[in-house]
C-alpha cells in the first residue's frame, strides 16, 4: 500500500488542550534512544479530526560541514546514497552498490574530508536523523509499518525526543495491511475523575 490514509479523532476528556506527538523507530538503531517528532496535533479540541498520510516511501537527504542540504531523493528498501564530491561541489546521489541488507537504506559519506548529516523524511515531514558522520562511515535506516503515538507537551514537529520523553508514549499503532483508518484518543479527564489517554484504531479499512 503506497498511502494509509490516516485520521486522528480526539474522543477524549481532555481539558488541558494537549499535544499529540507521533513517530517511528528506525529499527537500524538502539531502540528507545532518541526519535524525532514526525507528526505533532495541537488545538484538536473533543470531537475534531485530524487527517494525514503515512506513504510507504520515504525521501533521504543530507547536509554538509558548509551548511549545504542537499535535494530529497525517494529511497526505496534495499538502495544506498553516497555523498560525494563533484565538479559542483558536494551532492548525494544513487549508489550503484547497494545497501547490506534489502530492508535498509543507507547514506554513506564519500568525501574526502568533513562530516554530514544524514536525514529521512516521510511525507515531506523529517522522521529521522544521524548526524555526524566521518568520511566512511554510514547512516542506515530502516521502518516497519508502525508509528507511536502519545501525549507529550512543548513538543513540535522536527525536535529530536530523548528516551526520557519517548519513555511517556506507550502507544504503539501497526499499520501493517492497512489502506486506512481512524485512530481514536480516549481517556483524560480532570481531577479524581482523570484517566490514562488510550489510543485506538477504527474503521480500519484493509
């Protein structure tokens, strides 16, 4: 499936207008280190909706020690980019040689000197990061069909969680088979009264 279509729909209790935060794990890493906020909900009052895309694709791009970015290239699983440097100056293209494993995407610095930052995106959104690459080293990425989503405060779209805030999103959402659905918050709520928000999908269309 090349686009899940998406709807977020706060049924909650919620009185405190709060935010919602949704990620991916690059399952490459260290699980739980760090993640970068993908998508963030605000001012979803009860009852609103909030629709978006999750596309199967993802776009890669990297900057250099000069403060360079380069274009977003659609990677696709199993395909590596190097950054190089060329008549132009420095610019990250296709590599003929391919990843190490078929579900990765790798980025690999090719130049002869200075770091870079290799970066992930999905939906034009950034979704995840390595930054700090020598000359010869690599960034791999690799996703399965699955987001968390939880509610965290002073968070906006692109800002890199640590553990301690990934440790508050307990809500794990696997997309695996689906075209699309409704994910609803419930819970919340104020004082005595106030419960856990719970995230759940509905109208899942396969």
């Amino acid at each position: 499936m090349e686009k899940i279509k998406l709807n977020f729909i706060n049924r909650s209790g919620d009185t405190n207008n709060s935010t919602v935060v949704i990620f991916q794990q690059n399952v490459a890493e260290d699980f739980g280190e760090i993640a970068i906020a993908w998508q963030v909900i605000k001012n979803c009052g009860t009852l609103d909706n909030h629709p978006f895309v999750y596309s199967s694709n993802f776009q890669v791009s990297a900057s250099d020690s000069y403060g360079n970015y380069t274009p977003q290239l659609t990677a696709y699983e199993g395909q590596a980019f190097d950054m190089l440097k060329s008549n132009s100056g420095d610019i990250l293209q296709l590599s003929s040689i391919p990843a190490t494993s078929s579900t990765e995407v790798e980025v690999r610095n090719q130049l002869m000197q200075g770091a870079i930052n290799a970066y992930c995106y999905r939906d034009g959104k950034l979704l995840a990061a390595k930054t700090g690459l020598a000359p010869g080293q690599k960034a791999v990425f690799e996703f399965q069909p699955r987001i968390y989503i939880g509610v965290v405060s002073q968070i906006e779209e692109g800002d890199v969680m640590n553990s301690a805030i990934i440790s508050q999103v307990n809500s794990e959402i696997n997309l695996f088979g689906i075209s699309s659905a409704d994910i609803v918050m419930t819970g919340g709520g104020s004082g005595k009264s106030s419960v856990p928000f719970y995230f759940t999908l509905e109208n899942i269309n396969r």
